[in-house]
C-alpha cells in the first residue's frame, strides 16, 4: 500500500476509528472490576454503592470534564501528540488498575487514565467529521461506533482472557497492545505535524458561520438557549448510561451471576449502544434530527423497565433493544452542536462528550447513595425512566430552534 493511500482521508478516519476502539477498550474496564476492587479494597464501614458511586464519578469526572480543555487547546494546536499520550496514559494507568494496593492510588490511577482518555477524544472526533465523505453524521457515528465496539469487547476480552483465570494482577500485560498503538499513531498521522482540517463535503444547510473566525463566546452567544438543553439532554442520559452501565453489574453480582456472565450481560449492553451510535448516526444525515432525538427518549424506557423485570433471553434481548433505541440519538446532540458551533468544532465534541459525561458522571455519587437507601433494584427502575422526563426537553429544544 503506497503512503498516499495510507494517508488517504478514508483510511485516516478508519485508522482513527481503530485507535478509538483501542483507547475505549481500557476507558470502560471499571465497570466490569467494580465487584472485584470493592471486595479487594473496600472497608465493612463504607457503603458498598455509594463508595462505587464515588468511584465512578472521580474517573468519569477526570475523562470527561478535561475534554473540554483538551477540546479548547486542540482546537488551537492540532498537534498529534493529544491522540498519542491519550493512548499511552490510558493504556498505562487503567492496566495497573489491578495491582493497586490502597484506595488511594485506586483513585491516581483513575485520574491519570481519565486524563488519557480526555486528551484524545476532542481532536479525534472532529477529525473524524471532517475526513468522512459520506456526510458528517456518518463520520462521527463510525468513530463514535468504533470506540463503543471497543467499549464492549476489549474489557470482555481483558476480563475473560486474563483477570477471570490469573486475577487482578494479570491486568499490567494489557497495557503492551495500547502503547503499540500510541507508536504507530504519528507514524500515519504524522510525527509532530499539525493536523490540519480536512474539508468534508456537506450539505449547504449545514454550513454555518462562514467567513471570519469568530472567538467562542461569540460563536456560542447566539445559540446558548439551544446548546443548553442540548446539553442537558446529553447529561440526563448519560445518567441512565453510566448508572445502568456501573450499577447492574454491582446488581448482577448480587445476584449471584458469575463473573464471566456478569461482564458478557455488560458486554451486551455496551455493544447495543455502538449499533445504536452507527445505525443513528447514519438515520441523523437521512431523517428529522428532533424526531430520532424524541424517539430514542419514549422508545428506550419502557424496554429497559421491562428487561429488569424479565429473566433469561427475554431479559437480553430486551436489555439490548431499549439501550440500541437509548443511544441511536448520541449523535444528534454531537452533530447539531457541532453546526452551531462550526468554528469550534472540537470545543463542540467535548461539549457533548466530555462536560456532559462528566456532569453525568458526578451525579452517580448521590445515585450511589440513592442505591444504598432504597435498594439496588429501585435504583435501577429509577434510572431506566429517566429519559422519559427527559424528553420533555425536547420540546424546549425545537421551540430554541424556530
């Protein structure tokens, strides 16, 4: 293959893809060793959910709110170096998760993974909008796609392959397959080479704020009526996600599952919000954005109520369904965001993904103690409802938008 081709826009967004699978193949490994680390590390004097929910927001914070930081620089410094130490301290960090002998470097090791895994987000993803040729929803879904197969599989994968047969202190060899990635990345990239933004052909509407580079508060000003209810609707579900995510494994392990079946119902999870992220992200460029938005909001609750109240297949399938429709409207908010704010695309992207996800995050502490008080199961009905109030916002959201 010549360098040209490898260079190519296409294979730079399935290059890109690829990294993303690999760097969310560590990000959400916690869920799945939650059980083991509280048993490992948690007193008999401190709730068991809400030091998870503590847990859970410390790392969700540091991964997420840095976004925005990270999104801020890299929109002035499109260096290659954000997308290779976040792989380097992602991979380095969250694979010594195992080997931690207190809390305290529990918590480090969190931060420094977070931090990882912010650094390369904002740059990645609207490098991945713009090298698409098939229309930006598309590019952001395959990228957003990529990082969700990662997200399923690689902690399965982890978990099944090393810590379920030589326990928890196996994890440190996994950190070798994420800083071969981190070498090869500014060795397609570009070692030290600004990355410039690629054109991506888009529709005219789509198209906004041509002309002179306006600073962000210029741009954001016009449209912050719009983008906050953007955001909160990126918040309140990503409330569901993530409590669904971290505290029906806690649930199942409760339950008795064992530990392989514990991470494969996760597992499923996962992967029914990539399928959801690639098939919505494709429906985004095609159909009415606030529809599929609306949709995946009164679509999504019931099924889930539903699974946690089934057993067996049925409990699966319907587990899969509802956070498939849940998640087929993440790529709305990022797309319609990242329109409004044209000049600052990769503030946008960490906008929808880093602040949200982090407000998202830090909520779990008190969803932690929520579980603590009335119950685990309770919780979990609780969680699987909230979309509904969400989607009131909506309403808001195309009011804004007239």
């Amino acid at each position: 293959m010549s360098d040209k081709s490898v260079s190519s826009p296409q294979n730079r967004l399935y290059f890109l893809t690829f990294v993303h699978l690999v760097v969310d193949s560590y990000a959400t490994v916690l869920p799945h060793l939650l059980p083991l680390l509280l048993t490992k590390l948690a007193s008999q004097t401190v709730a068991r959910n809400s030091l998870a929910g503590l847990l859970i927001s410390v790392y969700s914070t540091f991964s997420a709110f840095n976004q925005v930081i990270f999104g801020w620089l890299a929109d002035r410094v499109r260096t290659v170096h954000f997308l290779t130490l976040g792989v380097v301290f992602s991979a380095v960090s969250l694979s010594l998760l195992g080997v931690v002998p207190s809390l305290f470097l529990l918590m480090l090791f969190l931060v420094i993974g977070g931090a990882g895994v912010a650094a390369f987000h904002p740059q990645a993803t609207a490098q991945a909008a713009t090298l698409a040729r098939q229309g930006r929803g598309f590019g952001v879904s395959l990228f957003l796609t990529g990082g969700n197969v990662g997200r399923a599989l690689g902690p399965l994968a982890i978990m099944y392959l090393l810590v379920y047969r030589y326990g928890l202190e196996s994890m440190v060899w996994c950190m070798i397959p994420g800083l071969f990635v981190a070498f090869l990345v500014p060795k397609i990239l570009g070692p030290g080479k600004r990355i410039e933004t690629l054109k991506s052909p888009m529709p005219a509407q789509e198209v906004i704020g041509a002309g002179k580079r306006r600073n962000l508060w210029q741009a954001l000003r016009p449209h912050l009526y719009t983008i906050l209810v953007l955001y909160l609707i990126a918040v309140l579900r990503t409330v569901t996600t993530v409590g669904l995510e971290n505290f029906l494994s806690l649930y199942l392990d409760e339950r008795q599952y064992s530990n392989l079946a514990r991470s494969g119902v996760i597992a499923l999870f996962i992967f029914a919000g990539s399928v959801g992220i690639m098939i919505g992200g494709s429906l985004s460029d095609r159909v009415d954005r606030y529809r599929l938005l609306l949709f995946s909001l009164l679509g999504a609750p019931p099924l889930l109520y539903a699974s946690l109240h089934s057993t067996g297949g049925l409990f699966l399938v319907l587990l899969f369904i509802g956070n498939f429709i849940l998640s087929s409207s993440i790529t709305v908010n990022i797309v319609l965001t990242q329109q409004l704010l044209s000049e600052h695309e990769s503030i946008a992207s960490s906008l929808m993904m880093g602040a949200a996800w982090g407000v998202g995050g830090l909520l779990n502490i008190p969803v932690g103690m929520l579980a603590d008080r009335f119950g685990l199961s309770n919780l979990l009905d609780g969680l699987a409802m909230l979309p509904l109030a969400t989607s009131i916002l909506v309403i808001f959201l195309k009011r804004a938008q007239r």
